[in-house]
C-alpha cells in the first residue's frame, strides 16, 4: 500500500505540474479576468496545486533517495554506486530532454539555426547547457530554453550531495573523514541560495520517515488524509505558492507533515482480492513511470503546441468562456501526456539498463581475494 500511494501521488503531482502550467501558459490570468465563468474558475481551482505537487516530489524524493542511502551505507562502494545511481537518474532523462529543447527552439525560432545562434541567447547558450546538467541552474547560469520546471533539478542534485555528506559527518570512520565531510557540506551551505537549503528540510523529512513505521487503523489513516487535504486546500487558497521563500516554508512543512504520517502508516500489503486497488495500483505505477520526463518535456511541447496555433490558426490563447476550447486545453494536456510517454519508452525506461552498463565500467567486483603468485606451489 505504501508504494500504491506513493507511486499515485508522484504520477498525479507531475500531471497537476504539466496541467497548471499548461493552463497558466494558454489562458488569461485569473485575477485579470473580470466575470470568470464557473468553469474556468473550477479549472484553475484544480490546477492551482503545482507548488504543493513540487513539495510531494522533493518528500518523496528524500524517501527513496535518502532511505535507499541509509540502507546501503556502510556496505562496500556504497557510495560509488550511490552516486552512479543519481546521474545516470538524471541524465538518462536530462541530457535527451535537453538536445530535445535545442530542437524545439531552432523550431519555433528561439535560437538562430546558425551554430553560432547557440550562444546568441543566454538561456540556450553552452555554459547553460552544461550548467543544467550540473544543477547550476538559478545558482550561477539560466534555465536552458527558458524551461522553468528545470529549477527543482538544481534543489535536487544539491540534495543528493548534501545528503551523503551529511550521513558521512555522523557515520564516517575516524575523525578526518566526518571532519572532511562536515566542512564540503559547509561549503555547499555557503555556496547554494538561503532558500535553497531551507527547503532541503522538506527532503530531510521525507528521508527521515523512510526509518518510522507507525501502525494505526483504517480510520486513522481516513483523518490523517483528510487533514493533508485540508491544509493543501488552505495554503491553496491563503498561502504563497508562486515560489519557494523562506517565509513559504512554514506553511509548505505544515503540508508535508500529514504525507508523511501517511505514508508511514501504509506498510499494509495490498488486498490482491480487491480489483479497485489493483487498478489503481497499475494507474498510479503507469503514472509514475514517466512523471520524470513529464515534468521536464511539458514546457517545450507547450511552447512548440502554441508557435503552432499562432502560425496556423493565428492564436496562442484560448478563450474562457468557450466550451469548446476546454475540450482543446484537455487535448492538449493529452498531447503533453503522451509525447512525455513516448519520449519515456526511449530514455527513461532505460535507466536502469544504463546505470548496469556503468556500474559494470566504473564498480571493480569487492570480496574476492586477489590470487597472489607462488614460487613453489605445493
């Protein structure tokens, strides 16, 4: 049950990602619309959660990452493997997504098609494809192409080094090594925006509970959804969720807190009998699969999706008063869905084939003993 859930919420957080965004990038704002109709209302009501959805994957994140480093620690190459395990993650998806992005904008017109063009805008630039690629993102370079989600990849590649560092300052052997990690973590600290290690606290929690099991009943579990929803809906509605800030974290920690209890409450197997959860099960692990590339793909093919409607339909908004521009914005949300799917079927769904590839290159075999030559063997 608790991996059901937690693959459902990482499918429909990236899809409420891809459908604000879609919604914010081909429709008028909200606040700028006199008489909004009830229907766009409860369209942009339901696509307002992006900011909560970003939280459920640095949670999640934290988790899985986290708790699988804290199973392994100790172990021979643990950390070898660890940080093979995290670029071949990224990259594996990154790096196509990228020269994807380059392909998008010599397309509709973003960079010149001259190879001097790369270099022509800042956010297609060399320096900022290879920053992306290192989490440099809104540290010291743009977001390549202009893609904003890209920003949540900088907090993530950071807390994948912070982490193992911080694990090593209270399990590393001697003094020099939790001495050595306690100063490159300061570093880091020193290095990285105030927000941006502010917010690994939420990553931090979500490792955390990978360790906590709590054992409580079905209603239990009801009451403890119903809050999560509740204060979600809340922080909606009365809180910042334009950005990350220090002055957002409290409320965003008062959301993840309810996830978390959840999800330890959740080490029930699942019901093989019951055909609803079996479905639901299989839905949220469809989902899961290729929310990485979802959240990465989306803002390219919207902007590809809108250079097509201004130059064959001559517009790039839609109207929210028309019924029949709701059932556009629904297809192309589908659209979005399904490039993201086919581009996972490429990519994605190779990670782990490449990670065994580098693993097998760069990880020397541990526990069997060397042979040493004899001179008189008996």
């Amino acid at each position: 049950m608790q991996s059901l859930l937690m693959n459902l919420l990482r499918g429909l957080a990236s899809l409420q990602v891809a459908a604000a965004h879609l919604r914010a990038e081909i429709y008028p704002g909200l606040r700028g619309l006199e008489e909004p109709g009830l229907g766009y209302m409860g369209l942009a009501f339901f696509t307002g959660f992006a900011h909560q959805a970003v939280m459920v994957f640095f949670l999640i994140s934290g988790w899985l990452v986290g708790g699988s480093l804290l199973d392994k620690i100790g172990k021979p190459q643990a950390l070898r493997s660890y940080a093979i395990d995290r670029v071949t993650r990224l990259w594996t998806v990154l790096l196509p997504m990228l020269v994807m992005m380059l392909g998008i904008g010599l397309v509709i017109g973003s960079i010149a098609p001259e190879p001097s063009g790369l270099g022509a805008s800042d956010e297609f630039s060399a320096s900022a494809f290879a920053g992306n690629l290192f989490g440099l993102q809104t540290i010291l370079v743009d977001k390549f192409g202009g893609n904003y989600p890209l920003w949540s990849l900088a907090n993530e590649t950071w807390y994948y080094i912070q982490f193992p560092l911080l694990v090593l300052v209270f399990t590393g052997r001697g003094i020099l090594r939790p001495l050595a990690a306690a100063a490159a973590l300061a570093l880091t600290v020193a290095f990285l925006p105030y927000v941006m290690t502010l917010y690994f606290g939420i990553w931090l929690l979500g490792a955390a509970f990978s360790r906590i099991r709590i054992d409580c009943g079905f209603w239990t579990r009801i009451a403890v959804l119903a809050v999560a929803m509740a204060v979600s809906v809340y922080y909606r509605l009365t809180g910042v969720n334009d950005d990350i800030l220090p002055e957002s974290f409290g409320q965003d920690l008062i959301c993840t807190i309810p996830i978390v209890l959840l999800l330890a409450s959740m080490h029930a197997p699942i019901d093989r009998n019951s055909v609803f959860l079996r479905r639901l099960g299989a839905i949220g692990k469809h989902l899961s699969e290729f929310s990485f590339t979802l959240y990465v793909l989306h803002v390219p093919v919207i902007d590809l999706i809108q250079h097509i409607g201004l130059t064959q339909f001559g517009r790039e908004k839609l109207d929210p008063g028309s019924a029949a521009d709701f059932a556009i914005y629904f297809g192309v949300l589908g659209i979005l869905m399904l490039s993201a799917w086919l581009s996972y079927l490429v990519f994605e769904r190779n990670t782990y084939r490449v990670r065994r590839l580098v693993k097998r290159l760069l990880l020397q075999p541990q526990g069997k003993p060397v042979a040493k030559p004899m001179l008189f063997p008996k």
